[in-house]
C-alpha cells in the first residue's frame, strides 16, 4: 500500500469540480485533463499539496478557476464551449483546463523563486517538484569542460573538451562528449609524450534535490592513443606506439543550480577497457592505456 504522501513524489495531484455541465461530460473532462497533466485526481477534500479546479457551465460557456499551492497563483478563463459539437466538448473543456493549469505550473519552471512571497502557504517542496516534472519539455545542455584522466599506469593526463546532454525527461538524459587529453610522463630513459582523444555516448537518470542535480550514467568510451618515446640521451633509443581503445564506463555527474541558464557541472567517471594500448619503457613503469581507467571534468553548461 502507497500513501498519499508517496503517490504525490511520483505525480502531481488535482482536484477537478465540474458544476452545472452534463454528469458524462464532467467526468469524461476529469478524465482527460487528468491525463493531460499526467497527474493523480483526487476525489475527496483536497489537501495543501493538492491544485484545485472548478468549472461552471452555465449558458454554453464554462468559468474556469485555478487555485494553485505549487505556485500561490488563483488564475482563471472562461471558455465557450458552444463553439465545438458536443461530443467534442468534454475534450475542449479538458485541454482548457489542463492549459489553465500547466499555465500556472509553468512558473516553478520559469520563476522558481519569485521575489514577492505567495499570500498562502505553498505546498510541499516534493508536490512542488511533482508538479515541474509533469509539465517539464525535452531540453539539450552544453558545456565545455576541463578534463583529467587516470590511465591504469597511475598517470595523469590533462585536457578538455565538449559535451550535449539530450535530456528527453526530467529524470533520463543522453550524454555525448568529445574529450583530447595529453601528458609528457617522465621516466627514468625519457620522456613519453601521450595524445588521447576520445568519444563517449552515455544513459543517465537524474534525480533533483533542491540547487542539486546528480546524474548517474553508464555508456561506452572509445578513443585513440599516440605514444611516442623521447630518449633522456643518446644512449638510448625512443620508439612508440598507438592505436585504438574503447570499453564501458560509468559516471556520477553533479550539476549545481542546474535550471540557471548557465551552471557549473563536476562529473565522476570510471571504466575498464575491453581493447587497450600499452606503451613499453626500457627503464621504469610502463604507460598503460589499459584494465581501469578513471576521469575527472569540471565545465559550465549552458542550457
């Protein structure tokens, strides 16, 4: 059994109140507005965390009234329901009213800290939330980032790059990005110059917590690594190596303030390579574009 408490973080919830319009069609616009706004309807007395409709028709015409606690808005329409057949007015006052109400909804999206206080309390910060995922559109993010990478040899390489984040819900994003890092590691015959590009294409689920946004992804990476040796002396001999190298990857993402236009983002991420390089060095530690990786970025995004 779910409480009412629990039913409100996954859906908003709304109370429609139809009055002086036939039985059938009241209930048939219920239904769809409900629909519409993808949210719970409530039958009895509604609560804070509640938004509440009426309707009143009366000589063709139907009054809308909105009392919304997500918001602290009251907005109202009127609506001439004589201009469809009746059989298409249940529909026609539905969308009026899911309108009216994503109209109202849209300001935690817009607006989501107005500068003048609402004169009546506003509801929960999780029906709050509820109601902005509802009426939430597909949206794409950008940033440039600056990248670190963990090679599996214990070496950094340092770099950047851009990334598209394709959010097609609140909480589900796809992630592309293009990243070229690049290190001079020093050994004891020389120096090792390594260039490494890469591409990822990633899943994520979001889940929002106040000026917080964690991601949490997992994809593939794939890339191309230069290794090229620069003997300390002439006594020895550099050579290289290269080619290519992909495997799965995982990453904890943080955006802050993620609904500013602009926005700082941290990303996390870790794999382990399917198919990797590994560079040979006559005198120490060999550089190891294999077995685990790890990745720090850090960039602002632009939505």
């Amino acid at each position: 059994m779910h409480s009412s408490g629990a039913r409100a973080a996954d859906k908003p919830r709304v109370s429609i109140a139809v009055v002086g319009c036939d039985d059938a069609l009241a209930r048939e616009a219920q239904r769809i507005a409900t629909v519409e706004l993808r949210a719970t309807l409530v039958e009895s007395p509604p609560d804070a965390a509640t938004t509440r409709v009426s309707a009143t028709c009366e000589d063709g015409l139907a009054a809308l009234s909105v009392l919304d606690p997500m918001t602290g808005k009251s907005v109202e329409r009127r609506v001439a329901l004589t201009q469809e057949a009746p059989t298409a007015r249940a529909r026609l006052l539905a969308l009026a009213i899911a309108e009216l109400v994503a109209a109202s909804w849209s300001e935690l999206e817009s607006n989501p800290r107005p500068s003048a206080p609402a004169a009546e309390p506003l509801a929960p910060l999780i029906a709050r939330e509820a109601a902005r995922t509802a009426i939430a559109r597909p949206f794409v993010e950008l940033a440039a980032v600056g990248d670190t990478h963990l090679l599996a040899s214990g070496d950094w390489l340092f770099g950047g790059g851009a990334r598209a984040a394709f959010w097609i819900s609140p909480r589900i994003s796809l992630r592309f990005d293009a990243l070229a890092d690049y290190g001079e590691l020093s050994r004891t015959a020389g120096t090792v110059v390594v260039t490494m590009p890469s591409l990822s294409a990633a899943l994520g689920a979001s889940w929002t917590r106040g000026v917080l946004r964690p991601v949490v992804s997992l994809g593939v990476r794939a890339g191309y690594v230069w290794m090229s040796g620069v003997a300390a002396n002439t006594g020895n001999t550099g050579s290289g190596e290269r080619g290519a190298w992909f495997g799965p990857e995982a990453a904890f993402e943080l955006g802050v303030w993620p609904r500013a236009r602009i926005h700082p983002v941290l990303a996390l991420r870790a794999g382990a390579h399917i198919v990797g390089v590994r560079g040979t060095v006559s005198e120490g530690r060999d550089v190891e574009d294999t077995a685990i990786w790890g990745g720090l970025s850090l960039g602002l995004a632009v939505r």
